[in-house]
C-alpha cells in the first residue's frame, strides 16, 4: 500500500488500524494519569513521612546535646565538680588557718571542712542518679536516632522508586502522546483516500 496511492480499501484499513492504535494509546494515557496520580499522592505522603521523621531526629540530636552538656557539666572535670572542690578545699583553708590560730588545750578542735564539706557529684547518689539517668536518656536517644536513620534511608528509597516510577511514566505518556498525533494524522490522511 501507498501513502497517496491506495484504493479505498486499503485506506478503510488503514484508518481502522490507525483509529485502534489512537484508542489504544488513548486508553493507557488515560490509564497512566490516574497512575501518576496514585504515585505523586504516595510520593507526597512519603515525603511528608521523611520531613517528619527528619524533624524528629532533629529533635532527639538537640535533646541528645543538651544532655551531653549536663553530664560534662556534673563530670569530674565539669563546672559542678570544680566549684565542689573549690568550696571543700576553702572549708580546709579555714579549719587550717582557725586551728593555726586559735588553739585550746584539752580539746578537740573543730572539724570545720569535715562540717562543710560539700559531697562531689559521685558520692551524692541524688546527683550519681540524676548522671545514670541522664547517661539512660542519652543512650535511648542515640538509638532512636540510629533507627531514624534507617527509616530514613528506607523512606529515601522509596521516594526515589515513587519518583523513578513516575519519570518513567512520564516519558511513557510522551510516546502515548507521540503515538496519538501519528496516529490521528495518518486517520485525517486516510479519511480523505476513502
């Protein structure tokens, strides 16, 4: 068969060939936009879901610095134990400088930096508790942020697929639409030989 040269028979098939493969393509373009609907709402929850868990893990980072800072702060070289010794080694001074000056015969002298003696951070078990529960609190954090992470790379993953999956149908619909305008032009052509 001939482009311009075909009996009227050869161009009813012609056209009813070209009619069927625009339906066809029709029909799976109309199919691939409730598809690309269905991923770009999947995509869109997904993405939600990642933003949230992101902003949670966020979250839990802050809170697992702030914890940090208090248990450097209760530690042995923190600000809470400097102060302590400062104060402890003060009340020594005292007693020192009381007993260098004033001193009783037939008695004890006082035990003023026993008196005033001030408990570091690790012999007051309130304050060991309150460095354990921090250390607990800091060690359920890291975890939950570790098992951010791997939801977070598997949400990730799944947004790429969705995208993925959605470009493809892209370039799907592109050929659909290609596959139309042919088909429909050589409908037009073929109408006229018929």
């Amino acid at each position: 068969m001939r482009w311009n040269n075909c009996s009227k028979e050869e161009a009813r098939d012609a056209y009813d060939s070209a009619k069927s493969r625009l339906q066809n393509a029709a029909d799976q373009y109309i199919h691939n936009i409730y598809t690309m609907d269905t991923l770009a709402g999947e995509r869109s929850s997904a993405q939600t879901k990642l933003n949230n868990a992101n902003g949670q893990k966020i979250n839990f980072e802050k809170r697992i610095a702030d914890i940090e800072r208090i248990i450097q702060k209760l530690g042995s070289n923190g600000p809470v134990e400097e102060a302590i010794n400062t104060s402890n080694d003060r009340a020594q001074k005292f007693e020192d400088s009381y007993n260098d000056l004033i001193q009783c015969t037939g008695m004890n002298t006082p035990q003023i930096a026993k008196a005033f003696h001030t408990p570091s951070v690790e012999e007051n078990a309130y304050s060991a508790a309150a460095v354990a529960e921090c250390k607990k609190v800091k060690a359920n954090l890291e975890q939950a942020v570790a098992d951010l992470n791997n939801q977070l790379n598997a949400m990730e993953d799944e947004v790429n697929r969705l995208t993925s999956q959605m470009n493809s149908l892209a370039g799907v619909q592109a050929d659909l639409s290609k596959t139309m305008a042919s088909s429909s032009y050589e409908m037009n052509h073929f109408k006229n030989r018929m």
